[in-house]
C-alpha cells in the first residue's frame, strides 16, 4: 500500500493552461510534495501483476486516480498489469474487505466533471482577475464560485445600510384566575380584527389600547388544545455538519474539515488505527441498512423500545445537485460511545465525534410529542381579544439526545415548557396588570459561517466539499473579514463586486451560477458531453471580457460611484449634503482611482487636495474621522424615564442612562429626551449615572435602543453550570466582555457576542479556561516524550506568558506562536534553541543541560484551540 500526496497535479498558475483554441487542451504539472510519493509508486510496481486504486469516493477522489494512472502510462509502468478501482465510504476493516470484492474501472464520466469544474474555474480565474487588475487597482482576484459568494455578503450589508427601522408597539397583561394563579397573555385582536405587526404604531394607538383592557371585563372565550410531534433532523452531510459545529462549538468550516478527516483517517485504538466517522464530503442523507439496524438496537438497549419507532426512517435528499453516491456522515460503530473514546481523542476531536454520534442516533428515535393550548379572553362586549398560549413537553424523543440549533436566535436553552392554569370556556378572569411594550424593526443580519453555508447551498452554489476554502479565500484576499463570528465586507471587496455586478453580471448572478452545477452534474452522470459545456460558456464569456478591454477609467469609476453611493456617502436626513467638500466651500466629493487603490477625493483637484479612505461608519463626519462626539440620543428607558445617550470619551465609544452628573461644557449639551415617552419622569440624578462601553468589534452606527437597553442591562445570568451548580454571567467591564463563574473571570473574544452567548458555549469556554486563551498559571497540557530521554515535554503558563519545559530547560513561545497549535516538534526546536544560548543573563541556576537534538518523537495528538 502506497499513498500519493494532495491532488496529484493541478494547472499551472500561467496562462495557457487551458487553450479553448485547442478544443481546451489541458497542461498539467506535479505539484511540488507529489513527485517522492509518485516515484514510490513506480518503485511499487516492479514485480506487481495488480495495481488497485482507491483514493477517495468522490469526484475529487477519482480524478486523482486518474492522474496517477496517467502519470504511470505516460511512464509505460503499466503494461500489460491488470488495473482497477475500489471505493470505500469508511476505514474499517469490513469495509475495505467488501470494497475490495467489487474491483471497478475509473468512472470516466467522473473525471469529465472534474476536468470541467477545473477548465471553467480556471477560464474564470485567470481571465476576469487581469481585467480587475487593470481596471481596479487594488483588486486581487475572482473566481466562479467566491465572487458569487462575496456578492451574497455585500448585499446583505446594503440592506443594512439602507434600513430603516420601523417603530411598533406591542401590549401584554398579567391575568390571574379565580383561586390566584397567573399567567402572560397578549393582546391579540381589536373589534374582530387580528392585530398585525405593525397594527399599533406607535405609543398613542399603544396607550388607547391599554385603556380598552383596563376597562373591560374579561372571562374565556375559547380553549383550543392539540398535540404536536416534532421529527428528528437527518443524519449530517457536508454542508450541515459545518453549520451545526459552527453554531455548537465555534468551529470554522476549514476547522471543521480538518478535524473530520482525523476522525475519517483513523485513531489508534487498542494497538489498532480505526476510522471513526464515514467519508466526511457528501450529500447524501440516507444511511446504510447495516448503520441503521446498528442505530435502532443501540437505541433499544441504551434508551428503551419507546424511543424507537415502528419502523426505521428513510431519509431522502431536498438539496440542489445532491449527489447521493454514499451515505450520510456517521459513526462507523455506534456502540464506540464518545465518553469511552476520550481518552484517544484530542478536544476538537471528541466533541466533533459526539456531534456526529448524537446527530445519527438521534436521526432514527422518536419524535418529540408536545401538548399545545391556546387560550382566547374576550371582554364584555368582544371588541377585545387577548390570547395565551402554553406548551407541554409530555415525550422528550429524540431531544433526549441531541436537539438541533437555529441561525441568528441566542441559543438552545430556552424552555420547551410555557404552562398555563387549567382554564375553561366562560370562566372569569382578573387582569392584575397591563404593560404596552415599545419595539423596532431590526436589519437583516450578517452571514455567520453556518447561515453562509446554508445559503450557498439553498442556491445550489458551489459544491459542500469547497464552501470551507471559499471562505477563506474571501478573508485572505482581504475581501471580507470576520467580525463576532459574522462576515462583514471590506471596501476591497464591495468594490470588486460593484464592478462585476455592473460589467459582469451574467456570470455572477445566482442562477446563473447554479444552472453551471447542474451541469457538471449532468456531466458526472453522462448525460452531457463536458466540452460542449465548456464551448457554450467560452463563447459568450470571452466577448463579454473584450468588451471591457475598451472600457475607460471614467467609465469604471462613473458606474462605481454610482453603485456604491449609498455606502460612501449615506443620507442622515438632516438635510446636509454627503456629497459636499469639507475643506473647501463648493466642492464634490466622490469615488476615485488611484495606483494604490480606490479613495474618496474632491472634485477640486489640485485646488483642493482632500481625500479620505474608503472605510465609512454610518453617523457624521467627526465619526468617520475619529473625533470626539457629543452625546447622541438613542431614546428613554421604559423603566426610568432617563435618556439613554451614546458618547465617545478617552477611551472609546459607551452608552450612558441618564444626564452627566455635573454641568456639561457647551458642546457636550444634554440632549433632551421626548415628551411622554417613558413611565416614569426623569429625576434628578445625584449618582454617577450608570455606563457601559461597546464591545470591541461593535460599530457605534450599529447601537440603537434595543442594543442599548440589552448592554446597559449587563451583567445578565447565563445559566446554572451544569457541575459547579454556580449562575454563570456574562457582563462588560473595564477589560471588556466577561464570563464569571464564582470569583472566576474569563475575557470574551471578539468573536464572541456578549449579548447572545448561551449557557452551552460558556461552559466550554469556561472549561478551556485553564488554556492558553486565560486562566490559572501552571501546566497547561503534557505534549509528549523528548526523543532523548522519554521525560515530559510540557505546555506551562506563568507570569509572562506560555512557556515550554522540558527538565530546566523552558523556552517562552513568541507572540505569532499560539499555544493551542503548538506540536511537539517546534516544542523541542523552541527548548534546544534556549539550551544553546546557555542562561539568561544573571541568572543564578548555572548553565542548563542542552536539550537533546530534535528526532522524530512520538508526539501526543495535535490540540487545536477549542473556539474557531
């Protein structure tokens, strides 16, 4: 058994890879780690009557079969040896045996698709990026796939932008029955009408609507009950893994990818290395007949005969071009439980391996089953309408197990449980107290990592296999960046897809994009020849780029201030032009293309010489450029009746509750608050008034009342941790966000959102506390044995910083070197680096024994950093 490396050969990075002249003639060439693995292949084949390829079970896979039996014909290796290809979906031993019973050809039809995925990929690469390059300086790249996708998040972010909230009002009360037992109920109709969203506008509809229930008398009307049953979520395929690992445990999608295929690849076992989990890059959601009959008696015996159903569930793909070829991703062995594979998995690895583990088992138990009432009150005269709504959890099912997460809600915890008194038609009912509630419409928000995936996959865009490289292309190209866990475009980025929307835009329009997949997909199940494919797209892409051969500067930059003016120069409805020169008195400003780039200048030029950057915040000029800002005025507390103001101090942007205790200097007047909004009038304030500052990451624009209200509501109670038995909360102080656990503290990233963090991920980040990322000083972790003496190498923390030790020897990690990534190679290199400069300077323990000379070591498993 002989392995090759990487994809074998790819096309060069020149032009004249692919010649459309030439029928799209293909040159290829070995990558550079690929030819030592290819010459043992050759070496291989001396006295071998077979050779058996059996790279992976996909299009990827069969592609680099190919290749490597077009690299050992080209050699004349083969001859007369008898070849053929096997495919297996799991590295056990079962599987390979059965595999190997049923020898194949390469599928060429296969192999089409790829070589056509990779023409077109190209064509688009390397002919659309010269044009950028020419007429966007600046610019680095496009491609087929990651231009579609980096219009997705520019898009979303114009809506941003141009939303406009939208105030409404919504009323609940507090109604009790007869022997006291209270329960919420909500206005829910006006003389026979339903209320919509938006049916009370405002405080004064608001306020007319409390006085009706305060004056009315209220008994049931109606109690409607019926049982819900809530199904499982089907076993995970590429795309869905990377969503929930995402959302469950911070993952990436590279770092999702790359810890499944450890899981895929195998771990040692009892002496023996075993694949855990089935091929990670799939479409199909169905599982095997073995798998499933494995699942249902792993059911039976771990949970009982009533978490089984009568039969066992057949799922069936909805996605765009699923390609349904091998199962969904699963344990190769139910029985191998997560708890008993801890101790030969690293971190990342295990709670991956108990995702999939709980995901497939829980895809073939019994639905969740829920009692749900809805309660109806009316007044006495029916022109009111309340309504209550309960709900009972009276069979957990599969939620026993494992419970599937949402994209953009603050977690999984809220309760399944909203009970309600029993109640009957006719009977009277208290109203101990009513509270209208004010409310704002609220943008779209950003793509998270998992709402990105799922979109791309909605469309039919892309292939699961590539979304993780496509991201982190779009990052590395400076294109977007990520900002608490959510995709926000840089200028870069935006620019580039004005100029493809504007002279592309065929060829980055979703369908469009989709229309391709399908057929590649019709290609790999030969039904279309792959290069009529690639000639009907040729053509009229080629004439599109020469048309922009003769395309102006003026033109480009015309269309792109055009396109982007909502984002360079935003209305803030105060009647001032965002167009106008700040530095002379009748200058224009607008978009400009420099050699460096593009820049906002005025239209002046050489007269005037102003010019800023790209990069706007929504709010005035003094914010864009950083100076201080007197207090702006959000709204009032519903509670108190102060103002809720934002201010930028000396050391940020925060929001205050209520008037600055002392007299304010005259560009720092306190704005004042409406009239009649709040409960309660305003007193005056003889304390410091409350503040919080922003979140790193939190863009001042970005703040309205509802955000206010949540920050300056910190610190909130996450949950009870579930083996401390302590609330864990969540709060913003002088260091910024935190977690606090007892007299513990843990610093929130930036990638963290302080307002939304829910009990789950806080108690995995409280557990890596004793990590690299904060914490206790002491050992870390034990990375392994020196190769010289078999003692410990370890992973310490101290005063200034992690450090490694082996003996005396320790070596502090620079500051681009994290700790989770750290192997035990560049351990050993960091520590025989320290014993050769000898001791530090006035030191008083002498000279340290050198570290031994760097081997090969048997090294503990490679830890990655728990957040993504």
């Amino acid at each position: 058994m002989v392995a090759s490396y990487g994809h074998v050969r790819d096309l060069p990075s020149k032009d004249g890879s692919v010649r459309p002249d030439q029928d799209f003639a293909m040159e290829w060439e070995i990558g550079d780690r690929s030819a030592k693995p290819l010459d043992a292949i050759a070496k291989a084949l001396k006295g071998a009557d077979h050779v058996i390829l059996a790279t992976d079970p996909d299009r990827e896979g069969e592609a680099i079969s190919w290749h490597v039996l077009e690299l050992l014909n080209e050699r004349k290796l083969i001859g007369s040896r008898d070849v053929s290809r096997v495919t297996f979906n799991e590295i056990t031993k079962n599987a390979i045996q059965e595999a190997f019973s049923h020898p194949r050809a390469i599928n060429q039809e296969l192999v089409e698709a790829y070589l056509a995925r990779r023409a077109l990929d190209y064509l688009v690469g390397f002919t659309l990026s010269p044009v950028l390059w020419r007429k966007l300086p600046g610019s680095r790249s496009a491609g087929r796939v990651q231009s579609v996708a980096l219009r997705l998040i520019c898009e979303r972010e114009d809506e941003i932008e141009i939303f406009k909230p939208e105030e409404y009002w919504t009323v609940a009360a507090l109604m009790a029955t007869a022997d006291g037992q209270t329960f919420p109920a909500r206005l829910h109709a006006l003389d026979g009408k339903t209320l919509g969203k938006f049916a009370l506008p405002n405080e004064s509809a608001a306020s007319a609507a409390v006085a009706r229930i305060e004056a009315g008398a209220f008994s049931v009307a109606s109690v409607e009950r019926r049982q819900v049953r809530r199904n499982p979520a089907p076993p995970f395929i590429t795309s869905t893994l990377q969503q929930e690992a995402s959302r469950k445990l911070g993952f990436s999608a590279t770092k999702t990818m790359r810890t499944a295929q450890q899981l895929y690849e195998g771990v040692d076992i009892g002496g023996e290395t075993v694949g855990l989990i089935t091929y990670m890059r799939t479409d199909g959601i169905q599982l095997g007949q073995e798998a499933t009959q494995q699942t249902r008696a792993l059911i039976s015996s771990g949970y009982g005969d009533k978490y089984m159903p009568a039969t066992p569930r057949i799922y069936k793909s909805t996605a765009k071009n699923a390609q349904e070829a091998h199962e969904a991703i699963r344990p190769t062995d139910l029985f191998r439980r997560p708890d008993e594979l801890g101790r030969h998995l690293d971190r990342d690895q295990q709670r991956l391996y108990e995702l999939i583990w709980k995901r497939t088992v829980a895809s073939q138990m019994e639905s969740a089953v829920f009692d749900q009432v809805t309660v109806d009150m009316a007044s006495q005269d029916r022109g009111v309408t309340l309504r209550a709504t309960g709900q009972i959890q009276i069979f957990d099912g599969f939620l026993k197990v494992y419970q599937e997460d949402r994209d953009d809600t603050p977690g999984d915890e809220e309760s399944e449980t909203r009970r309600l008194p029993p109640l009957a038609e006719r009977d009277a009912l208290e109203r101990r107290s009513v509270k209208p509630d004010q409310h704002f419409t609220q943008p779209p928000p950003r793509y998270t990592e998992a709402s990105l995936v799922k979109k791309l996959e909605e469309l039919g865009i892309g292939r699961p296999s590539t979304y993780a490289s496509i991201m982190q292309v779009l990052q590395d190209r400076d294109y977007v960046k990520l900002e608490q866990r959510r995709f926000v475009p840089e200028d870069r980025g935006r620019l580039v897809t004005a100029f493809l929307t504007n002279f592309f835009r065929r060829y980055v329009e979703y369908n469009f994009t989709a229309d391709l997949e399908q057929k590649l997909d019709l290609v790999s199940d030969g039904k279309l020849d792959w290069k009529v494919l690639l000639r009907d797209f040729w053509s009229p892409f080629v004439e599109t780029v020469d048309e922009t051969k003769n395309l102006k500067f003026s033109e480009v930059i015309s269309a792109l201030d055009q396109d982007l003016s909502p984002h360079l120069f935003p209305q803030e409805g105060d009647g001032h032009d965002p167009r106008a020169c700040p530095a002379c008195s009748n200058g224009r400003l607008s978009l400009k293309l420099g050699k460096f780039g593009a820049f906002v200048g005025c239209s002046n030029y050489p007269a005037c010489q102003y010019t800023r950057p790209l990069v706007v915040a929504n709010g005035d000029q003094a914010k864009q450029d950083g100076e201080a800002i007197g207090p702006q005025l959000l709204g009032v507390d519903p509670e108190t009746g102060l103002p809720i103001t934002l201010r930028r101090g000396p050391y940020g942007t925060y929001l205050q509750l209520g008037p600055a205790v002392t007299a304010a200097p005259e560009s720092e007047a306190e704005p004042e608050a409406p009239k009649g909004k709040g409960k309660a009038k305003a007193k005056p304030v003889k304390e410091k008034p409350k503040r919080v500052s922003l979140p790193k990451g939190m863009q001042p624009a970005d703040v309205d009342l509802t955000t206010a209200l949540r920050l300056l509501s910190l610190p909130r109670d996450i949950g009870v941790h579930p083996d401390k038995g302590e609330m864990i909360t969540a709060g913003i102080g002088r260091f910024g966000p935190y977690l606090k656990l007892g007299p513990r503290y843990k610093n929130l990233g930036q990638e963290e959102d302080v307002l939304t963090i829910g009990l789950n991920r806080a108690v995995d980040l409280l557990a890596d506390d004793g990590g690299a990322a904060g914490g206790a000083r002491g050992l870390l972790r034990t990375m392994g044995e020196h190769p010289a003496d078999k003692k410990p190498v370890t992973l310490n923390k101290g005063r200034f910083g992690p450090y490694v030790r082996h003996g005396s020897v320790m070596a502090s990690l620079s500051k681009k070197q994290s700790p989770d990534d750290l192997t035990l190679e560049q351990a050993i290199e960091l520590l025989t680096a320290k014993a050769a400069a000898g001791p530090a300077k006035g030191s008083k323990f002498g000279k340290a024994k050198p570290a031994a000379k760097p081997a090969k070591a048997k090294a503990a498993p490679k830890r990655k950093s728990a957040t993504a």
